[in-house]
C-alpha cells in the first residue's frame, strides 16, 4: 500500500512510520509512505497556507492553493483521497476494512478552523471523523485511520491475532492475562490455566459478550 500524508507540520507524522510495527511494515516493503510538506507550496515569501473567512467567524482556514498543489504533486485526483473532519462518516472496523482493500491512499491532514471547500469538492473522497469530538490536530485523525487500516494488510500481523479482536465478530475483546498467576492477591482465571481449549474459548467468548452488553450494548443490538 502507498500512503501520502499531506501536512503544515511533518514533524507529527515521520515518526510514527519509523517506530514499532509500522517501521516493520515499511522495511518489508509492504508499505511505502511519503510525508508532504504542504508549505512547499506556498506561492508567497512567507510560505501563507491560512487565511480568514469568507462571511467572518472565528479561526483560519487552510487555502485552496497550496493543498491543491500538495494534492497535485501526489496525484491525488487517480487515488482515493481522505480528509478526517469532525463533519465526516463516522469510522469504526468496517470502513477500516474497505479502505485496507485500497493500494493507495491520501490523506489531508486539516487546521484551524477547517480547509476551503472547494479542496473538498475536487479531491476528496471520504470526509472521515474518527469520534464525537473535535481534535486541533488533523495529524492525530489521519494517523488514527492509517493505523487501523495497514495492520489489516496481509502479512502486517498474524491473521489468527486479527481474527480475535474487537468488532471482527460483532463483539469486544475478551480480557487477556499473563505471567505471573496471582499479582496484588488477582488470580488468573482457572479456565485459562486448563488448557481445555474449548472450554478457554467459550469462557473468551462469554467475557466478550458480557463486557459489550456493559460498555457497548448497542453492537448486541
């Protein structure tokens, strides 16, 4: 998968491709990545991406021209094109599945205020908020989604690791333990020291129901 990650601030992204299971990805040649500094396309000497708005308001808003000319530089009109805004599609396992089935990916990392909506008109494809909430940081939500999506890649993690997540059967994750046995007067549970493996798995898969109908009742519906 090519990822291209359009951005005022690559000082946020280029570590997260050098660390943990990303860098491993990256050295396996299953993911190619390129951090573009929206600010190379400033046209003025101050290198200007913001400006007011249209009609007043509070804030800036990044313009049109330099992220046209970033979105340009990638080819971002032949590739599908994200934009994570808290007015997007709600993101959840799914849409992370459908974007993992992409070869290449862009992504526009927002500020302030927003970006003009003509970028919007003309490039994007999916306008994305990964949660109810309102981040300062385009970055953090672009990084979110290409985190969710990569590890889905084949051979980014052991299939049989995916297979017993959150959400992959309609349901959260069971709790997970290891060494040492008793920790602070906890015991692991007996089940899982059986090593009866049906036994272990209906014990996960109670565990997993039980904590959705607790904190996420609405995946049971």
């Amino acid at each position: 998968m090519n990822l291209q990650v359009l951005t005022l601030f690559p000082e946020m992204v280029q570590p997260y491709f050098a660390s943990s299971i990303m860098r491993r990805a990256v050295e396996k040649g299953l993911i190619r990545y390129d951090v573009v500094d929206i600010r190379d396309f400033a046209t003025d000497k101050h290198k200007t991406c913001d400006d007011a708005p249209y009609g007043g308001g509070a804030g800036m808003v990044m313009k049109a021209e330099p992220l046209a000319g970033a979105l340009d530089s990638v080819g971002a009109g032949d590739k599908r094109t994200v934009f994570p805004t808290p007015s997007g599609r709600l993101f959840n396992q799914k849409y992370a599945e459908d974007l993992a089935g992409e070869s290449d990916l862009v992504f526009i990392c927002g500020h302030y205020e927003g970006i003009d909506q003509r970028i919007v008109d003309l490039y994007v494809d999916d306008e994305i908020t990964i949660g109810d909430y309102v981040l300062s940081s385009g970055e953090v939500g672009s990084l979110a989604i290409i985190d969710a999506v990569y590890r889905l890649l084949e051979g980014v993690i052991k299939p049989e690791s995916l297979h017993e997540e959150s959400f992959v059967e309609g349901i959260l994750e069971y709790p997970h333990y290891t060494r040492p046995e008793v920790f602070r007067n906890l015991q692991v549970p007996e089940v899982l020291l059986s090593g009866h493996h049906e036994k272990i798995r209906a014990w996960r898969r109670e565990r997993g129901l039980e904590k959705t109908a607790r904190v996420r009742p609405e995946l049971l519906d």
